[in-house]
C-alpha cells in the first residue's frame, strides 16, 4: 500500500539516537587512532620496552639482539610509567604546599 505523508508519525527519540550513534563511532576513530599511536612504527607491535640508551619506548622485537637497539639497556615500560607518575604526584604536592604558603603570604599582607 502506498504510503502517505500524514500517516507517518513523528519519532521524538530518533534524533537523540543517531546522535549517539554518531558519538560511538567517534569514539570508536579516536580509540583506533590511540592504539596506533602506541604501536611501533617498524614492527606495528605494542610499545612494551622503554630503552634508557635512546630514551624511548620500543617493542620486544626492536629489544631483542641483532634489532636497532641491540646492546642498549632497557626497562619495563610499565616500571618507568610508575615513576613518572610518581615523579608528577610528588611535584604536584609540592605546587600545593607552595600555593599555600602563598596564599597564607597574601592573607597576611591584606592584614
């Protein structure tokens, strides 16, 4: 049967739907980008291995004897991803300690 214009009837909800269809693809593009960013750019491997020699991260295929970092030293990169975050959360206690020190400084100045 053909169907006419004033039998359709008007979906409120359909609008809200492919927008977030559209979100989940986007998100679905930036996650693909992501995981090529930590790929290595000769092997395609996940980047597993940090070398201190070149201060880089590397896969275990570039690690091994014989590859372009042959006879560097290396480290976990999860081990060296731990002191960083370290390093970071011990600098941002000290920015707080200083941000208050500074502030007590000001309040004591508007005395």
């Amino acid at each position: 049967a053909p169907l006419q214009l004033r039998e359709l009837v008007n979906c409120r909800w359909a609008e809200e739907v492919t927008q977030q269809l559209d979100t989940l693809q986007l998100c679905n593009l930036n996650k693909h980008e992501e995981n090529e960013k930590d790929k290595c750019e000769n092997h395609h491997e996940k980047l597993s291995v940090f070398c201190w020699t070149c201060k880089k991260c590397i896969c275990h295929q570039c690690a091994l004897p014989g590859g372009m970092h042959g006879g560097h030293t290396f480290k976990p990169l999860a081990e060296i991803y731990e002191q960083h975050v370290t390093k970071v959360n011990e600098e941002v206690a000290k920015l707080r300690r200083r941000l208050m020190e500074l502030i007590s400084l000001v309040q004591e100045v508007v005395r």
